[in-house]
C-alpha cells in the first residue's frame, strides 16, 4: 500500500504520517527552500535531530509501530511524504 501527503511542522516536534502496523519505508522531502528541517524521535529539536536541508529528500526503513517526528528551524514549514508498505 502507498500513502502521501503534505504537513505543516513548525517549532515544536510534530509525528508524521501517523504510525504502520507493518514494515514500511517513509521517505521525505523538505519542500521549503530556506529553512532546515530537523528529523527524530519525540524529542527531538534543532539541536539533537537528523538534519535535512533545504529541498532536500530523504528515506527511512520503518519497523512495525515506528514514529518519526520533525520539527523546523524557523517557524511554520511545509514537508512532503510518501510511505510503502
């Protein structure tokens, strides 16, 4: 199954796309092109998160019950996702 979508992150660590009862793989894509995007789990912030720059993509391979979480480094953003079960 294929699932996508855009989401809004902004300064506080927002979950994305919800959470697979299967293996999965989540790829994501920065869409903004000034700001940075910061990637991890619930805590994470600008200053402990996998960064993924501006425009750029990114894939992760998800066990089953898996959340990521982002969060940006100035204000509100727009990311896009697509996840392959």
């Amino acid at each position: 199954m294929i699932t996508n979508g855009r989401q809004s992150v902004a300064g506080s660590a927002t979950k994305l796309d919800g959470r697979s009862t299967v293996y999965s793989t989540l790829h994501i894509h920065n869409d903004d092109n000034t700001k940075d995007l910061f990637l991890g789990g619930p805590s994470v912030t600008v200053n402990n998160g996998y960064r993924l720059l501006k425009s750029e993509s990114t894939s992760f391979d998800l066990p089953p019950l898996t959340d990521i979480y982002a969060v940006s480094d100035g204000g509100a953003h727009t990311l896009s996702w697509i996840r392959i079960e």
